[in-house]
C-alpha cells in the first residue's frame, strides 16, 4: 500500500526549442550551476514561482526568479503536474 504522505516524485524537466538553444549557449560553469540549481527548485515545487498575467489561451505561464543565484526561468506546469515546461531561461 503506496504512503499517503510519503516523498513528493519531482516533475520531468522539459524545453521548448528556444529554451533549449539559450541553454546550449551558456558556457560558464557558474551559470550553469545556478540554472541547474533553480530548475531543481522547479522541479521539486512547480508551484515555486509566480504566475505571470495573462490570458488563459495558452498554457498558464509562471516565472521563478533566483535574485542570488541570479536565474530567471519562465515556465508551465503540464496538467497532471508532472512535466516542467521551460520556455525562456536567463542567467
């Protein structure tokens, strides 16, 4: 019998192709660290940023901004909660 209250599964972490390619041109180790460290965030907690105004044609955008690490992600959340869409990454 699955624990009612047991660990919490992270979601999977996806890009949109524009996500995908700002994350090919970081090169400096450090940002990468600190991306890396802000989509854990996410993953853990897709709740963990803030939703961004807007209409709801389209997949509810949130954004979670890291001022120390200094990342700014904006994403959505897929429906069953378990997939992280990144559309935009700024490091």
């Amino acid at each position: 019998m699955p624990q009612p209250h047991g660990p919490r599964r992270r979601a999977q972490v996806a890009f949109t192709d524009s996500a995908a390619k700002q994350l090919d041109s970081i090169s400096s180790e450090a940002e990468l660290h600190a991306l890396d460290r802000a989509l854990v965030v996410i993953s853990v907690d897709p709740d963990a940023g803030e939703p961004l105004p807007g209409d709801n044609s389209g997949p509810r955008l949130r954004q979670y901004v890291d001022d120390v690490e200094r990342v700014r992600i904006v994403y959505w959340v897929t429906a069953l909660r378990t997939v992280v869409v990144v559309a935009f990454i700024e490091v």
